[in-house]
C-alpha cells in the first residue's frame, strides 16, 4: 500500500484497526514486534515508540541502549489470521537511537544503503526468492515430533502430497496481505514444500521474505503442523534452501549478467557466512543438487549460480547457496555489491560448468569450493574486501565470532 501517514491514520479509523504491530528484526533476520492501540498511532509517527532493545540479537550486550521505531505507512498490512473486528495490521520500522542517529546493525536500513549506493551506479535491483520448508507432525503441546507430514516426492500430487491444501492456504493468506505468490509445489524430501514469489525491489522483496517466513509458521500452526526452515532437518533427505534470483538492469541499457555473475563468484566465499550463518548450513552442500562448487552454469541448475530469464526474456542470475537462515536484508545487499563489484572491477567469467563434475570429472581440475563449515566461511568473510568495506565492523564481529 502506498500512502502517507494522514490516508494510512483515515485507513484505520475506516476499517475498524485495534491494533498496530510494528515490525522490524534482529541481526540474524528474526522478526519481533511490539504491538500498540491506534490511539499511539500518531504518537509513533511523530517521535517513534522506544524499546528496550537489551534482549534483542545485535541490539543487545554492548548495543544495549533503548532503540527507536519509526513506522514506514507504506508498508502497511492487515493481518488476515487475526480477527475480523477490531483488527491488526503490521508495519516495518525505520530503526534509530533516541537521538535520531540511525543504528549500525539494522540491517533493512543496510540494504536501502546498497539500493541507493547502485542507484548512483546507475544500476538497478530486483528480487525473487524460491523459499523450500518441511512440514513436521506435532505432539500434544504443538512441538515438532520430526515426523513429515508425508511421504511424497518432487512435484506429486494428491493424496501423496498431504501439504497442498497449507500450501493454498499460505499463497492465499499472503495475496491478501498484498504479496504474490508465483507457484508452489511438492520439493523432493518427504513433508518438503517449496512456494515462489514475483520480482520486487529490494526491500519489499526481503520484507515479503519476512513476512513469508511468519505467515508459513501461521499456518502450519493452524493445520496442526510445525514448519521447520533449517537447512538440513533431516539427515539423508533433501536440505531447504532460499534460492535467489537477482536481475539487475544499467540505466545505458547493457546487459550486464555476465559480470553480476562474475562479481558473485568472486565474492561469494566471503558472503557465504551471511548466506549460511549456522553450523547445520553447511551439511546441505554437495548433497541432492545443493552447490558445492564455485560455478555457474547456462543449463545446469545444480551449479551455484544459474541463468534464468524473468519475463521480458532477460537474462538473469539465480544464486543457489542461500538457506532459509539467512537474513534477507543482509542478502541481498551483499548481492548487490558483490555484482557491482564484478561490473566496476570489470570481473572475467570463468567458463561454465554443465555438467556435474562430481559425475564426470575424468581429468579436469577441481573447481574452487565453497567454505564446507561454519568457521572456514567466518575466516573468509573477515579476510574479503568487500565484507570489509560495506558491512559494519559490529555486524562483522556478530557473525564471525562464536
């Protein structure tokens, strides 16, 4: 919804709004929220709500000061699981200090920083993710029994695939809170599901990613199940993965992939302890089509990076390391330099990789690998340029240190 703060306060008056969750997250992509009446609305918009921040991932220890939140109207939305009188809507905040001065580690304002510092390049980003999840059973007390749901495989149909009536109520849930779902299918591993989304910009592209991530646990809550997002729930079944497809358009008309590419493979080792920030990350790589290798590919989708082509046929560059643990504002800003990187440092692209070279690898030399754990990906991140210059020393230190 795009409006200002007048319609937005009219709007909920109109529509019988009790409640205004406003939204922001931790270092680490975790969304929290404080919820206040309507009657705190202006309030808020005019000097902001304070939190203790002590107990807040990034925001806490040393960061302990009370933060600031300041309600963006245009990113309003009903909360549809909610009741119908005397409803909820959720907005995501700016993040400051008390004395206005924006916080080092909210990341949503480093991403807006790498939207604004391409838009100077001339460049310009958009987003679509492929986010993958199991659905679990539940005990008596609503907790994961690790049992899937079903026992179906890559794009089955019913009754195999017991998920698609959660699918359906997910995809639903989230056009009406103005999010458009691309397509949604069965993945590979038994109670694995996998659900789309459209090209955005940046930030509404990542904010969807949040508000995906919440809206799933909803209503896999409602269904009686537990949604799991690690990276590798199960231990010889498929891992979940946050494929992300970047494509980026020069303001002079170029095509510019082969370098968004190239800038990508350059730095991803650096990146992948942002992409891949837990221990159990690391166990879905080289294991049914996960990337282990650092290589792209025309047609093969199993290689780190892979071409597709968004729909004014434009080619466009899917980055497969990703998982679900990933914070999307921090993501995709890294994308974002990463590519700038490969255009402005004129990056060659190595050759591509079409086949599977763990199947075929006969005589040709091994390609470079990705870090295989967590601490060789944090070594790699404190010795890459790029983190170095763009990613704020206290973010640094969060993910890099035990």
């Amino acid at each position: 919804m795009n409006t200002t703060e007048q319609e937005l306060m009219k709007y909920i008056e109109e529509e019988d709004v009790k409640f205004i969750r406003l939204t922001f997250c931790d270092m680490y992509g975790v969304q929290k929220n404080i919820s206040i009446q309507r009657s705190e609305l202006a309030r808020a918009f005019e000097k902001g709500i304070g939190i203790d921040a002590s107990y807040i991932d990034g925001f806490g220890g040393d960061y302990g000061k009370d933060i600031w939140l300041h309600p963006e109207p245009d990113t309003v939305t009903i909360l549809p699981w909610r009741p119908e009188h005397g409803k909820v809507v959720r907005m995501f905040c700016t993040l400051t200090y008390a004395d206005g001065t924006p916080i080092e580690t909210d990341t949503r304002a480093l991403l807006r920083q790498a939207v604004r510092y391409a838009n100077t390049k001339g460049l310009r980003f958009h987003f679509k993710s492929e986010m993958q999840f199991y659905l679990f059973k539940t005990d008596d007390n609503g907790e994961s029994t690790g049992v899937p749901y079903d026992n179906a495989g890559y794009m089955d149909i019913a009754p195999l695939d017991k998920g698609e009536n959660v699918r359906r109520e997910i995809c639903l849930t989230l056009e009406q809170m103005g999010i458009k779902p691309e397509s949604s299918h069965h993945e590979a591993g038994p109670g694995q599901n996998q659900i789309d989304f459209c090209y955005a910009d940046p930030v509404t592209a990542a904010d969807n990613t949040v508000t995906f991530l919440s809206v799933v646990r909803t209503m896999a809550a409602k269904n009686g199940l537990y949604a799991d997002f690690s990276p590798k729930p199960l231990k010889d079944k498929a891992g979940s993965a946050l494929h992300i497809t970047i494509s980026v358009k020069s303001n002079a008309g170029d095509d510019v992939t082969d370098s968004a590419i190239a800038g990508i493979l350059h730095n991803i080792a650096g990146m992948t302890v942002f992409l891949n920030p837990t221990a159990g990350s690391f166990l879905r790589f080289g294991q049914h089509k996960a990337p282990k290798y650092i290589t792209w590919s025309e047609n093969n989708r199993a290689q780190l990076v892979s071409i597709r082509f968004n729909e004014s046929g434009s080619r466009c560059a899917q980055l497969r390391s990703p998982d679900p643990e990933a914070n999307p504002y921090l993501a995709y800003a890294l994308m974002i330099y990463a590519v700038l990187d490969g255009i402005e440092q004129e990056r060659p692209l190595a050759q591509p990789v079409d086949e599977d070279f763990w199947l075929s690898q006969g005589e040709k030399e091994e390609p470079e690998r990705l870090p295989d754990n967590l601490e060789k990906a944090r070594m790699e991140a404190k010795k890459s340029h790029l983190i170095q210059q763009f990613i704020p020393p206290s973010v640094i230190r969060l993910y890099c240190e035990n």
